[in-house]
C-alpha cells in the first residue's frame, strides 16, 4: 500500500488537486458501474460522463508525474475504501496512516474486547475454572472471579512471551492495541450478517410464491450466485478468530498482528461496500406475496450477476 508522504501536512492530508477541471462544482471520483474503473464523474446535462483517469491525464495535459497525476493515483487507493471523493476531500485515513476511514460503535469495541479479555482469562483459570463461555460475558470479565482470571493471565503471558514476572500492564496495554483493531473486524461482521440473511429471505419469498416455477427458479440462481462470496467472508472472520484465539502468540507480537487485522479489515470492507447498497434494498418485513418482492430479488439477480458470476474466484 502507498502511504502519503506527509511532509507537507495541509496538502498531503487532502486532495488538492490544481487544474480547472477538478474545481468544476459537482465533479466526483467514484469506481464505474460497468468495471469497477476509477473515473471522474461530471454532469452533462440530466446525465453524468464518466472520464477514465488515463483519458484525464491525455485530454488536459496533466503532467505524468505532477501533482495533480500523483493525486489520481491516490484517488484510485482511495476509492478503495470509500464510496466517492471530491476534490478538497481528506484522504482516507486507510493511506495517510493505516487507521480506518469509517467508525464502530460502543457495541463493537464491547464485542472484541469481551472476546479477547475471555481469552485470556481461560489462560489465567485454573484447571476446570472455566468449562463454557457465560450467558454474559461482560458481567463475567468484571466480577472478581473474572478479574482475578484476567490478572493471572496477563502474568502468565508476560512470562510465557520474555517479557518476565509483573509485567501484566504492559501486556494488558498490547491487548488495548490488538482489542481496537478487532473492533472493525466486530463491525463489519455486522454488516456481513445483514448480508447472510439476504438469502433466508430469498427462501422466504421462494416459499410465499411456490407456485411461480419461474419466479422460483430465478430466485435459485441468485442463491448459487451468492454462495461463493458469503462462503469467502466465512473464511476472512475465521482466519482472524484462529488467530486470536492464540492469545499469547498474538501479544508476543503485536506490530505483526495489527498489520494482520488491518489488511482483514480492509479486504472485508473493500467487499463490504460493494453490498451495502443490496443491503438497504432488503431492509424489510417480507409479507406474502408482494410487487416489491419481485422487484428486490431481480435488483438481487442483476447485482450478483454483475459482481460475482461464477467464472470469478473469490477464494
């Protein structure tokens, strides 16, 4: 990934671009509907052009490698992880330091660190003090059992990865590091749930229109459609959750695993806003038959074909 050099702090923190073109008001970057190809979009009239960057660069004389060029180049990382930019925007914080672009909710930070702090108190238990996870976990990590568990498992860790005897705050400010990065992972499993259950409500509509063999059938081909990419984010939030449940490997190196859940994150979310939109057209109560039904899983059938035919490896 290209970091933004930020030398000059002002400019490399934004997209400035120079040339008249970018100043055009309603001019926005976004990836195009046919390829998924950064362009500029400008209004002509009811309709928006779509400029590819390449013909930017040769139709304006936008020098190579000035500035304006080397800030399309940005635009293109950029879109990666938003949905458009327009000129003076900031640059996703994805380039500028790594961090996310977007923000969790409490929810998610609670999720990751009661995921992680259990963990570790399983390593701080002693033989048989913890068979099963709680109804809550919360409420167990801050009961005195559970802080005593936690307390004995971050000596432990300290220990088992060099850093010697008494060091459970330092590693317990390495698991703060590792717990808000695995809040974006909790997030956008969120969202991947959202997506999941597209498909019972592709069976739900199937069965309130039985009768409709066509209708049905269409219905089938976007769930055959839809099985490989939700079957691929299964494999990104497992990857992550293997690799955490190693808690102690995962705190002996921590730089390693930030870099880890970053990378996951962005792969996730760069998939992510590819469906959110699909997601929305989903959000409501499926009663009976329906127009709207009808409508939804052909917007369904067209958005699989075009983002995920079968002939595409999503592995």
């Amino acid at each position: 990934m290209k970091v933004v050099d930020l030398s000059n702090k002002d400019s490399a923190e934004h997209f400035n671009f120079k040339h008249r073109i970018f100043q055009i008001p309603g001019n926005h970057f976004a990836l195009s509907a046919s390829d998924q190809q950064p362009v500029l979009l400008m209004d002509v009239g009811e309709h928006a052009a779509a400029i590819t960057f390449e013909a930017l660069r040769q139709e304006f004389d936008l020098d190579p490698d000035g500035e304006d060029s080397n800030l399309l180049d940005l635009v293109a990382q950029g879109l990666k992880y938003v949905r458009d930019i327009r000129p003076g925007d900031t640059i996703p914080r994805e380039l500028l330091d790594g961090s996310a672009s977007w923000t969790v909710d409490e929810r998610h930070r609670e999720r990751a660190k009661n995921g992680f702090m259990f963990r570790i108190a399983i390593l701080g238990a002693p033989d048989g003090g913890i068979t099963k996870a709680p109804d809550n976990i919360g409420a167990f990590l801050e009961s005195a059992e559970g802080k005593m568990f936690v307390q004995t498992g971050l000596d432990l860790i300290g220990q088992k990865i060099g850093l010697g005897e008494g060091r459970a705050p330092t590693v317990a400010q390495h698991a703060d590091q590792i717990m808000r990065e695995l809040a974006y992972i909790e997030g956008l499993r969120e969202r991947y749930v959202h997506a999941s259950r597209i498909v019972e409500k592709l069976d739900q509509i199937a069965h309130h229109h039985s009768s409709e063999r066509h209708f049905v059938d269409e219905i089938n081909r976007c769930k055959i459609l839809m099985e490989p990419p939700v079957k691929n984010f299964r494999g990104d939030f497992l990857d992550v959750d293997t690799r955490m449940k190693q808690v102690a490997e995962a705190l002996k190196a921590v730089d390693t695993q930030v870099a880890f859940i970053r990378e996951t994150r962005d792969k996730l979310h760069q998939k992510m806003l590819i469906w959110d939109e699909l997601i929305e057209k989903w959000d409501f109560k499926i009663e009976g038959k329906t127009k709207y039904n009808r409508q939804v899983v052909q917007m369904t059938y067209q958005f699989v074909a075009q983002y995920f035919p079968q002939n595409v490896d999503w592995m």
